[in-house]
C-alpha cells in the first residue's frame, strides 16, 4: 500500500495530469483519501486555504469534507486547533526567534515531548539548535548533526602531534596524556562551540563559558589564551570542516540519525521540513527562511516545502516568517482569514 500527496512534492519529480508520476497501475487501484485524520479543525483549513492560494494552477485541490458513513468508525481529530503567523523583517537575529518559540511553548502548555521546530536548511537549523540548547539548558533531538559533532568529527582525524594547538588545547584541560583523547575532543568541542556562540552573541554566553571550562579543568581566561594565541591554524581548521570528506561523513551522521529517529524522545524536536516528511506534531513551529538561503531546486519546491511543513502540525501551528518577504503578505492574510471564520 502507497500513500502519497502530489502537493508534497518536494522533490520536484515527475508529474502528469496533475498528478506524481509512478509505475502503479491507475485502473480501479486508486483511492482518494477525502478526509483529514492528522490535524484539528485550522490546520485543515489553512491547509485547504493554502491549496487554493499556491496551488490552483499546478495541483487537484483537497476539500477534506466527505462526511464518514454510518458504518465507519470517525477517527479525525475534532479539536478546534490554534495558529498563528508572526512575522521577524530582519533575519538576523536569533535572539528574537529563541524568545518567540520559548515563550510560546511555555504559554501554550505543550511538553517538549510534543513540540517540532521545522526550517528548510541544515545550515540555519544547526545554529539555532546550539543557541537553543545553551540558552535554555534544555536537551535537543535533531535529525542533523549538531556543531559539537562536527568539531568532534574533524578533531577525531587529526593527530595531536602534527597539529600543536590540538596538543595545547587538550594539555588545558588535562587531557594530553589520555591514552585515546575521545572525552578531550568532546570537551573541546563543547568549548569551540560557546566561542560560536560568543562570537555572535558577545557576553551572552560568557556564564555558561565559564561553567563548561571550569567543569572540564580549566578556566574562561586559560581558554581564550590559548584560542587567541592559535587562533590562525583554529581558524584554518575550521574552514576544513567544509570540505568535501568532511561532508559526506556528515552525511552518514545525518542518515543515521534520521534512522534512529524517535519521536518519543522527551524533548523538542528540530528537523528540515524534507527530514520530517511523514512526522506529526502536536504543536509546531515552522521557520520560513529566504529563498536565498536554498538551492535552485528548494527555490522551485518552495511553496511545496512550506505547504508540507505546515501539515505537520496536529493542533497547534506557529508559523515565523524570518526575513522571506515575498511571503509575508501572502501567508499573513491566510491565517488571518482562517482565524477570522
């Protein structure tokens, strides 16, 4: 048995007659699934009033109105479901989004266990995940690799002998003389990542800087020395952390996450839209990006990516428009005709 949504098309692949094309034959094995069982009451008619808006033109349009029949059992959800649409013109400033989506989950009453944070690119999810994470010393699920997986990664095939500030950074925190350094590229991953963070967001870290160098032997003063004395190769190491090699081992990292992936994991969720595929979450937030930020087939999948996204969501569905102008207007007045009804 296949389900599918042509709407969801984010791969952009083949379509005829409005419709993906596949190798299933069409004759009496078609059905149509005419009634919404995922989401409450707004997030269908968001979902129909975006169909209409971006799709009318390209796609067959959903209703998600035939009535079940006296024999069948109605499992759809009932509920009246919240959304909402806020909109941040300048995407630059994480602050404003943590705030947004961490006041909000504590509003709205939701325990992390139910909350999905979705965007289009790894890129940006990734650094919001560290803000978040340090910032609210609460733990994440990520279906992509973390900075500290990154920096861990890249430390772990280098040799501490040929590379004298890795020796230096470990020799900090009392770790040069282990006999495998897995804990020391840990640690040192932990602190790379804060000095991230400080970098960004100057001064706003500096506590938790503090806590994480003191916990693993050393001091915030002992670790901007040695920073700032390497700070040339450091800097040269982490422009290696794009190469080539380095991605495709990012790519097994992320793979084997999304296979491992439980929902039930007890804490807040981040993904791309395209990883979440098929998920569902109780209550929702989905980051709208500039088109800029994706590559040209993201770009032609668009409205797609954020019709998926938006789908998502069971009962609560907090869109946040991070700078993508050419949706501001468009997105902002379908949620408000939907919370108007």
């Amino acid at each position: 048995m296949l389900f599918g949504d042509v709407k969801q098309n984010i791969y952009l692949n083949k379509t005829e007659n409005k419709d993906v094309v596949t190798n299933i034959g069409r004759e009496g094995s078609v059905r149509k699934l005419k009634r919404c069982y995922r989401s409450d009451h707004k997030i269908r008619e968001l979902a129909i009033a975006y169909q209409q808006e971006f799709f009318s033109e390209k796609y067959v349009l959903d209703t998600f109105n035939e009535q079940p029949t006296a024999l069948e059992i109605p499992f759809e959800r009932t509920g009246e479901g919240k959304i909402n649409y806020i909109y941040l013109p300048e995407a630059n400033n994480i602050t404003s989004l943590y705030n947004i989506i961490h006041q909000n989950a504590i509003n709205i009453g939701v325990p992390p266990n139910d909350i999905t944070i979705l965007s289009q690119t790894i890129k940006f999810l990734r650094d919001f995940d560290s803000y978040y994470r340090y910032k609210s010393n609460e733990k994440t699920n990520t279906m992509f690799e973390t900075k500290e997986m990154i920096y861990k990664l890249g430390l772990r095939f280098m040799g501490k002998d040929s590379f004298p500030w890795l020796n230096e950074g470990l020799k900090m925190m009392g770790r040069d003389r282990d006999r495998r350094n897995d804990r020391g590229h840990n640690q040192l991953s932990i602190l790379l990542t804060l000095a991230d963070l400080h970098k960004i967001h100057p001064g706003a870290f500096d506590g938790k800087l503090d806590h994480y160098c003191r916990k693993y032997g050393t001091t915030p003063e002992k670790f901007w020395n040695w920073f700032n004395t390497y700070k040339m190769p450091i800097s040269d190491f982490q422009y290696t952390l794009n190469s080539p090699g380095m991605r495709r081992q990012q790519e097994i990292i992320r793979n084997n996450k999304k296979i491992h992936f439980f929902m039930n994991s007890g804490t807040i969720k981040l993904s791309t839209v395209h990883s979440f595929k098929g998920w569902e979450s109780e209550l929702l937030f989905l980051i709208v990006e500039r088109k800029y930020r994706t590559t040209t087939i993201f770009q032609q999948a668009f409205d797609e990516i954020i019709y998926t996204g938006l789908t998502r969501s069971r009962a609560n569905l907090i869109i946040l428009n991070y700078g993508n102008n050419d949706y501001h207007e468009r997105l902002r007045d379908l949620v408000t005709s939907v919370n108007s009804r």
